[in-house]
C-alpha cells in the first residue's frame, strides 16, 4: 500500500542528484518550507502535551524546562533533514531517534507502571498531531492546497512515521482517517500537570532579562496564536479559552501574508539552510513553491 503512495519521491526530468525520501514533486517539499511552520510546530506541542502518557515520556526523560529551546531546534532540524536531506541522511535521523527512544521508559506515578516511550500508540500520537497541525495551520493561514493534495500530503508521511518505527499502513493516509484517529483517542487525553509545565513554557520561556520586553511582544503573539488554532476540545482540557474560530483564522492569515511578504531567498539564509542545500544539490528548478503543491 505504501508504494502507490510515493510517486512523489521520482525526480523531475533533468534534475540531478539525490531527491531524499519526498522529493520536489511532493507536496511535502512545498509545505515544509512555509514560514507559519514555526506556529504550527508550537500548535504540535499544545497537542502533544494532552496525551498524559506521551508527555510523561518527555518529561521524565528530559530537562524540557532547561532544554526546551534545544529540544524545539532539534525536532526542526529533524523535519528539515527528512524533507530536504538525502536519502541517507534522512535514514541515518531516523535511526537514530528509534535508537533514543529504544532506550527510554517512563513511569506511571498513579499505578507504578514502567512502559516504553516508543509504544506504538505513543509514536502514533506524537506523529498524528504533529502532521495535522503542519497541515492544518498552513491551509488555515491561505496556503494554496487543495482537499486531494491535503490527503496526498498524509499519506506521504508514512513514509515519517516509519522513520520514528511506526507501522506505515498504521498511521491516516487521508483527512478522513485523520479525523478518526483524533475522535477516538480524545477520550485518553488530559491536561495533567506535565501538560499545564508545557502549556507554562509555551507562553513564558526563560530567557535573558533584557529580552523580556521582546518575549512580551512578539513570541507570547505566536503562543497565543498557536493555542488558539487548536481544537475547541484542547481548549477545553487546558481551560483557557480562545478567540472565535474566525478570529483566528483573520489572524492566521494575516500572520501567513506577513511572514510569506519575507522573501524566500532571505528566509532560507537562516540557519540550518536546509531548502538551500537542497537545492544547491539538486538544481534551480527543485525550489519549493506553492503552486506546486496545489494539486
């Protein structure tokens, strides 16, 4: 079942070089490289953190209050290597993440139960609402995708969740399936206390007195809009309201023309550089753009 999914990965006419496991042709090369992945990476750890035995995994196994920045740079780089590396250097990050969590456990402070952090339905979890908030928060914010090449987008992320040691065929391969999935795991998620330690971070990261003032103006600005582009569900389990949902869609995609008014070019200099280096390897024509991903 996988293979019919990864027509994308076949390079273009003329193109040179390692494609990596997605490929300019998938929509995945296109929406990777969007800016408002940063909000919807921070969407992603809203989420995460309300399934209580996943973020026990995290939090027992890390200093996330100490670390937490790193530990946000290193899942970017992560994302960035996968998409936009050769196919050897996404195999060897995803070896090396299943070699990590092969070694972790975490405990069950109410029942004293040991278990795994990479229990399937945890990867699962963790992978579900992470894909759903890239996809989510790029279409809410005006990126151009269309419903066939939204499905098209999950189902090329099998091709992820078999880095991290899932099942592919276990994973959505569509909307529909992705709806499903979050209807019947909502009645396992909580907002515990290692949820309300994430949801804390998210809107007062440590940082240097002197970057305060920009602490308040700018960064609790994407936490909030992150927040508020979760479901009404998680708004609910946190206990912290949102704006009407066409509110923040009105913010969303003012956000999204903002950040996109930057050009690519610019935006890509920013370090690790992983659009360049790809397309340095690759040739001029392998840039990702929009209206390549509006299938």
């Amino acid at each position: 079942m996988l293979r019919r999914h990864l027509a994308a990965v076949v390079p273009s006419a003329g193109m040179t070089g390692d494609p990596g496991l997605f490929g300019p042709n998938s929509v995945t090369w296109q929406l990777h490289a969007d800016p408002m992945m940063w909000v919807a990476g921070i969407r992603a750890l809203y989420l995460q953190a309300l399934h209580p035995r996943a973020v026990r995994g995290v939090m027992q196994n890390s200093d996330f209050r100490r670390d937490a920045w790193g530990r946000l740079m290193r899942t970017a780089h992560f994302v960035g290597t996968t998409t936009y590396g050769t196919t050897e250097a996404a195999e060897r990050a995803g070896a090396r993440v299943r070699k990590i969590h092969r070694m972790l456990s975490a405990t069950d402070p109410d029942t004293g139960e040991r278990y795994p952090v990479d229990e399937p339905a945890l990867l699962r979890w963790v992978h579900c609402a992470e894909i759903d908030s890239y996809l989510h928060v790029l279409r809410r914010s005006g990126y151009p995708l269309s419903d066939a090449a939204a499905d098209h987008y999950l189902a090329e992320h099998r091709v992820s969740a078999r880095l991290v040691g899932l099942d592919p065929d276990a994973v959505p391969a569509d909307r529909a399936g992705m709806d499903a999935y979050f209807e019947k795991v909502r009645p396992e998620l909580a907002a515990g206390e290692e949820a309300r330690a994430v949801d804390d971070f998210l809107l007062r990261p440590p940082t240097h007195p002197l970057l305060v003032p920009a602490r308040a103006l700018l960064w609790r600005r994407v936490a909030h809009l992150a927040y508020a582009s979760l479901p009404p569900y998680a708004h609910e389990l946190y206990g912290r309201p949102a704006p009407p949902p066409a509110t923040v869609t009105r913010r969303l995609r003012a956000t999204g023309a903002a950040l996109r008014a930057v050009p690519a070019q610019v935006r890509w200099q920013l370090p690790p550089k992983h659009v360049l280096t790809a397309v340095a390897r690759l040739g001029p024509g392998t840039r990702p753009a929009p209206h390549r991903a509006a299938r």
